[in-house]
C-alpha cells in the first residue's frame, strides 16, 4: 500500500505508531481535563445506589469545583445540616435554605476493584 498520496486527506498507518514522530496527536493530560481550577476542586467518592440511574455509581469518584454557581441540570453536592453529613442532588431538587457546597462537573468510574471497592494495585489482584 502506498503513503496516501493518491487518496488526499487520508493517511495509511501500517505497524506499531510512534508517537514522537506523529505531530497530528494532541496531548491529553488528564490534570487539566479534570481539575481546570486546581485551588477550588476536590474529589469524593460516592457512597450508595440513588445515582445509578444517572451513571453514578456506588465508589465512583466525583469532582467538585466549588468556584462554579449551580444552575438546572447540574449535580450538586450540599451540607446537610440534619444528618451532619453531604449529601448529593440534581439542581432543580435541592431541598429549600440549602447550602451548596459545589458543582459535580465529572465522574471516574473505575471498571476493575479490589475487593473493598479499592480499585486494583499491580500483583495484587
């Protein structure tokens, strides 16, 4: 097969790629896709099943920015001041004189745990 040059805009890749000598890669650096605002992100992992409908699930990990204002179809996290405990709800459906501690804006979910929920370690599965 040739290098592409009789099919323009399509490039042929044959054996292992290089990524040094591919510039047409971006780089992904998963620091600054999950946290943008390293001063104002935290990270909790989710207790429980309410959420499992939505994609959340019980020992995901949520990351909070608390410099973001809440508004309809965020998940927000909230202080409750009843249980002494936070607590996680869609937007739209905070309970009324509700503290907002922060705004989910993304979810790790890990496919493969220890047993505890702890996710895996090398050798010690």
């Amino acid at each position: 097969m040739s290098d592409g040059a009789e099919y323009p805009g399509i490039s042929v890749h044959s054996g292992f790629p290089n990524a040094a000598t591919d510039r047409s890669l971006e780089s992904l650096d998963l620091h600054q896709l999950l946290v943008p605002r390293p001063n104002s992100m935290f990270l909790f992992r989710i207790r429980g099943n309410d959420w499992d409908e939505v994609g959340i699930f019980d020992g995901d990990i949520a990351v909070i920015d608390r410099a973001l204002t809440g508004r309809v179809g965020d998940v927000i996290v909230w202080w409750n001041d009843r249980t002494g405990q936070f607590a996680v709800s869609q937007y739209q459906k905070l309970p009324a004189d509700t503290t907002i501690w922060g705004v989910v804006t993304t979810v790790v979910h890990q496919f493969r745990r220890r047993a505890g929920g702890k996710p895996t370690e090398q050798g010690n599965e």
